[in-house]
C-alpha cells in the first residue's frame, strides 16, 4: 500500500512572552496556584494585529523551506484551527497565495484541539489515494482572541501559535515505508459542551475543567494505546509522545499509564507555551525534532483531545 511521510517540520511564536507573574497583575492569581493546576510558567501572544494566517504562514515557509519542496510541488494546504476570524478565502487559501502555491486544493479544518492530528490523517489519506503528492498540514491559533482577561480560570490557559508538518507520499515497502500510522479518532457528542467556543464572534473560551480532566485520565489512555497498535506497536515500543498540551497534570497522568520506557521523550511545551488548542502537537512536536531530542526515525505517538469531545492520534516516524 502507498503510504506518506513527514519529510520536514517547522513552527513560529509570537514574540511577546506572558508570564504568571504578569497574570497576577490583571486577576487574582499567583504564579504558584497557576503552576500547581495547570504547569504553564509562560505562553506566547500574539500582537493585536498579528492574524492566524500570518502565524501560520511564517511557520509553513520555514517547514517548506527545509523540506526542500518547491511551492509548485504542494497539492494540498489544509490549516486546522477554531480561532480563524476569516471564513473566506480559508486560512489554507491565505497561507498559499502568500508562499506561492498556485493550485493546491486549500481548505480550513476544525476539531477543535484535536485539528491537527485529524488534518494529519486527512492529508495522509489523500496522498495515499493519490489525490497529491505533497501537503502542508499546519495547527495555527490566536487563542487570546477567544480569553475573557477577568476570567481566572481560563485567562491563565491559553497561548498563540503555530505548527507545520510536510506530508510526502511513498511507496510503503523498504526504505521509503509508510511514516504516518493508522488513526484512531471519534468523538463524545453527547459531552460536547465540556470545551465551546459558542455563540457570535468573538466567541468566549469557556470549559468544564474537572470534566474534562477525568474524561482525559480516564477514557483516553486506551485510545493511545489502540494508536500504537494499529500501528504494529506497544507504547514500550515508543522514542516519543506528544499529546496536546493541554495541562501539564493530564499529560503526566496520561502518559504514566501507558507502560513507556524510561528513556521515552514525553513533550511538555505546555510548560512554556500554554494551550495552543490545534497549533500544540505540530509545535511541541517540531521543538522537540529543531533541539535535537527526538532523533530521525523514532516512533512517535501523536495524540490530540479537546472540544467535541474530540480524539485523534497516530504513530508517526520522526523526520
């Protein structure tokens, strides 16, 4: 079976930094309650001006320029994200024209924080039909267009940025094997209230915080472990786990109860960057390759959850 790779990475950040310290000014907070729930020191902002496509694009140009792709060569933009003010031309559209992509199908996609790992399979799924031979599969947010700045619970979440993965497709035998798993993905409808952005724009950020904690370290390591299966492997199996960075407490818990090894790199770019809803997995994932800790050819389980209730997740061969 045909199958695809990601042959590149890149990703970009606002440059503006808030820290809880900042926070602490503007609600009533402190750096150690924010630590202590959430793990988040820092996140990114974006400048007021700065929009998801501009995010977007600065980091698909980085990732296209290390793929080695011409913009000819790309036949497919899909942008996953929930904070785009644009409803047309899509975002995807936006990203092209400005790196010079002249014909690829463009289209937004949005599942919420689980966007990317979708998108991720959607491309995977054209190439493999041989709709394209080469996508752009990018996570851009500007979540602090969505926060109530008043509101404690939610002000203190959320960051602004973007990720990008270049997808090529191959022949899935030897060498040039297929690097993007099986997904498994679904949703929970009947709980999808948990995380919303409802309403006219601009829209609040809003969630059921303890909801959505147990819904994460409960139902969801079993959909992790299913991923590594469809994939021919065990979570022992694993170089690298990179969940969506939702809360430093869900993704210790999650990753504790999948039986990985010792030495496994687990992201933790929530740390520093915050939630950045569909923007987290493509931007942890790409840090991790630019510094080094996560060597060419590891396998690497994706794995997204949020507003929906979404999942979707993948074991993937690191570029």
């Amino acid at each position: 079976m045909p199958g695809s790779r990601i042959t590149a990475l890149g990703h970009y950040q606002p440059s503006r930094v808030l820290t809880n310290a900042e926070l602490e000014q503007l609600v009533d907070t402190n750096d150690a309650w924010i630590r202590q729930r959430t793990g988040i020191v820092t996140r990114r902002i974006a400048a007021e001006q700065e929009t998801v496509a501009d995010m977007a694009a600065e980091a698909a140009a980085k990732a296209l320029a290390a793929s080695g792709l011409e913009p000819a060569d790309i036949g497919l933009v899909t942008v996953a994200t929930c904070s785009n003010r644009d409803r047309c031309p899509s975002t995807a559209a936006q990203v092209a024209a400005r790196l010079g992509i002249p014909s690829a199908v463009c289209f937004d996609l949005n599942n919420g924080c689980a966007g990317f790992c979708t998108a991720l399979a959607t491309a995977d799924h054209t190439l493999r039909a041989g709709a394209a031979k080469h996508a752009l599969v990018i996570g851009a947010e500007k979540m602090s267009d969505l926060l109530e700045w008043t509101d404690r619970s939610t002000c203190i979440l959320l960051g602004d940025g973007a990720g990008v993965a270049v997808l090529s497709a191959t022949e899935g035998t030897g060498e040039d094997r297929a690097g993007i798993g099986p997904v498994v993905w679904g949703s929970d409808p009947t709980r999808g209230d948990a995380v919303r952005l409802m309403g006219a724009w601009q829209p609040r950020f809003a969630q059921e915080g303890q909801s959505v904690f147990r819904w994460a370290t409960s139902e969801l390591p079993a959909v992790a472990r299913e991923a590594c299966a469809r994939a021919g492997l065990t979570p022992a199996d694993l170089g690298g786990v990179v969940t969506h960075q939702a809360n430093l407490r869900i993704i210790e818990s999650l990753t504790r109860q999948l039986g990985l090894r010792e030495d496994v790199v687990i992201a933790r770019d929530v740390v520093d960057s915050g939630n950045t809803s569909a923007a987290s997995v493509p931007l942890a994932l790409s840090k991790l390759v630019e510094s080094g800790e996560l060597p060419s050819g590891s396998p690497v389980l994706l794995f997204a959850f949020g507003g929906g209730l979404s999942w979707a997740g993948q074991v993937v061969t690191c570029p």
